[in-house]
C-alpha cells in the first residue's frame, strides 16, 4: 500500500537551509523557536498550541534576528486569544552567551498570532551569535485581559 505525504505549502520562501550560516534565520530555526514556546507554560496555552499547530511560518526576518510572520488560517477550531495588546505575551531565556534572548508574541486585531519576535540581547541591537541556544526560562509576562 503506497503512502502519500503531503508537503505544506511553504514554496514562497526562501529559506536558505544549506550550511551557510548557522545563525542566519530559517523555517527550520522558526520550527524550533515554535517548539519551545509551545513547550512553556504561556497563558491561554491550549490556545497557543492549537494556533502555532495549525499556523504556518510566512516570511522570515533577515535583520539578524530570528524573527518571523505567522499565519493562521481561520478554522471553526482554533480559537482566538483575548489580549488587550497587540503583543501577547513575552517570553525572556538565559542563553549559553552573555546575555539573553526575548521571544515575543504577537496576535491581529482578532486574537490570532500573527508574528514571533526572536532577539538577543537588549533592544535587538545585535544578531543572533551562531550557535546560540535558550538554556533556561527567566520569566513571561503578558497583559491578558
Ligand atoms: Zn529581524
């Protein structure tokens, strides 16, 4: 019996996946940012879940950050999160460099996330160093209604 894999449509980007650089931002190191929020106890984290599983990666950032739009498609089951922001939560790890990685989480206007910030360091001033890794949560903060 044959089995069929549907692949995702995922063809308008560009990722860039061969060795280059480790750092530079790809679907593969979004996949892996998606991976550990879904891993962290964020508010409405049910919700979270069902929209990061049923959303898709749209476009990377390539300012150095590892930064990426999001979509999710509007489907009977996935409910929207109640944020009074348009940033949902925010999520701070120590890193294995010197200083510390902020995720943040945005929703639109009807409550679905809509962009993943991913940056090192303090107010996005330096890329992402190769090789970098969230080693540990410091804290979430969010502003639910
Ligand atoms: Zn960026």
């Amino acid at each position: 019996m044959q089995r069929f894999y549907t692949a995702s449509a995922r063809s308008g980007l560009n990722t860039n996946d061969e060795e280059s650089f480790v750092s530079a931002n790809s679907l593969n190191i979004a996949r892996e940012w998606l991976d550990l929020i879904r891993a962290q106890e964020v508010p409405d984290r049910l919700i979270v879940i069902e929209q990061i599983d049923s959303g898709e990666v749209t476009s990377l950032c390539d300012c150095g950050c590892h930064g990426f739009d999001f979509h999710v498609p509007r489907q009977a089951f996935v409910r929207p999160l109640q944020s009074e922001t348009r940033l949902f939560c925010e999520l701070a790890f120590e890193s294995n460099f010197e200083d510390e990685i902020a995720v943040l989480l945005f929703v639109d206007a009807e409550g679905y996330l809509c962009r993943f910030d991913v940056t090192y360091g303090s107010a996005n001033a330096e890329a992402m160093p190769e090789g970098i890794l969230a080693t540990r949560l410091k804290y979430i903060c969010f502003s639910k209604r």
